[in-house]
C-alpha cells in the first residue's frame, strides 16, 4: 500500500460530515448527492463536492444516472492494511508455535 | 497498524531471551539463516527459505526483558518478556507504521459500516 494512497484515504476519511456520508452511503447500498441532502441541512451542491472527494480517494464509486451521479462504497482502499495484519498474525502464531518448540527441545536437551 | 500476541512458555527469562537473541537459536524458529547482533545499535540479517531477507537495527536490548528491533525496509517489532507463574510471558507488538492510529479507527469505523 502506498503512502500517498493511504494519506489520500486519510484525508477523506478526517472529516466528520465525509465519514457520515460514507455511512449514509453504505447504509443506502447506492446514493445519489439529491437523495443524501435531502436528509441533511446542506446543499445538494456541496454534498456532491464532498462525494467527489469521496470518489477521487477511492473510497465510493460513481456511476452517472442520466443527470445524475450515484455513489457506492468501495471497501478496497482499507483492503490492504486489513490484508497485512491477517498475513502478520499468522506469521506470528506460526513463529510462536515454532518458539514453543524450540523451548521445549532446548530444556530435554540440558 | 499493528498486531499484538501473548503467550506464556513454561520456561525462564533467560531461556527465552537466548531463544529471543542468540542466532542458531533464532534459526530454529524465527528465520532460516540469522545474524544478529543483539545490542543497541546492532545489525539483524534475516534470511528466510523463500529467499526473502530482511534487515533490522536493533533499538533497545534489555537481557530477559525487553528486544526492539527497527526494520530497515519498515515496521517495529517490540518483543517484552515477564516472569510469571509457570514460566515467561511473551509479548510481541508488530507495527506498520505506514498507517497511522488514527487511520486504524477509520478502518474499524468502516468494518463497522461495511
């Protein structure tokens, strides 16, 4: 996972009202920027602002919907870091396993 | 991010610790081929069957209670040992450090959105 993509995610993700979209996203399945202001007190304008943002980080996917844009989360942006501590703990359970081992061969062998 | 394991091993700090540190030791566990000099500032080679090697510095050596290990491509591990009923307890902490802890609640936050 790169740097750069991780502090693009970073960034779309430190803001309240962009966290709260995603969960209104997700929580809907797909959204369009009129259906989430309709729910909020802002305007349609700047909730599509803020999907964009959203969508340029990776995190939701846009599909145009005659005039207008539908959003979708993309859980693939945190797929990464997910992937490298499910990989990490099993190295470790399998060093520990072979730890335990070697500690009981070094006592039979004094 | 980082991943955390505890584990006690009906053995003592000292036996650990030589597992922990000493390379013929380290070669019957952690990687296939070892060098490691364990002592602020010392030099870990790790070589492992795959033919992958990674290296590390070694931050902090406490003798049979506490191993840092800077490494060089990215990452910390933190290997802590205690005494207790029964033998020594091992704490191992890996972090990444390319993801923040703050980046790591958003991750949970979205598990629990996904």
């Amino acid at each position: 996972m790169g740097r750069g993509r991780v502090e693009h995610v970073f960034d779309a993700l430190g803001d309240p009202g962009r966290r709260s979209l995603v969960e209104a996203v997700a929580s809907r399945g797909s959204a369009t920027a009129t259906e989430l202001a309709a729910g909020l007190p802002v305007t349609r304008q700047a909730v599509a602002k803020q999907l964009a943002a959203l969508a340029d980080a990776g995190l939701l996917r846009s599909t145009r919907a005659g005039r207008e844009t539908r959003y979708e989360v993309t859980p693939e942006p945190l797929g990464d870091a997910v992937a490298w501590m499910v990989d990490m703990g099993a190295t470790w359970d399998g060093r520990l396993d072979r730890l335990g081992r070697a500690l009981a061969k070094g006592r039979a062998a004094r | 991010m980082q991943i955390e394991r505890e584990i006690v091993f009906p053995a003592s700090p000292a036996e650990v610790w030589e597992a922990l540190t000493e390379p013929e030791r380290l070669e019957e566990w952690f990687a296939t081929e070892v060098e490691l000099d364990a002592q602020p500032g010392g030099i870990g080679v790790f070589r492992w069957g795959d033919g992958d090697e990674r290296r590390a510095v070694v931050r902090e050596a406490e003798p049979e209670e506490r191993l840092v290990l800077d490494w060089e491509d990215e990452g910390q591990v933190v290997l802590e040992l205690d005494e207790v009923d029964g033998g020594t307890r091992v704490r191992v902490v890996e972090r990444s450090p390319e993801w923040s802890t703050a980046l790591e609640l958003h991750a949970l936050a979205w598990v629990a959105v996904a």
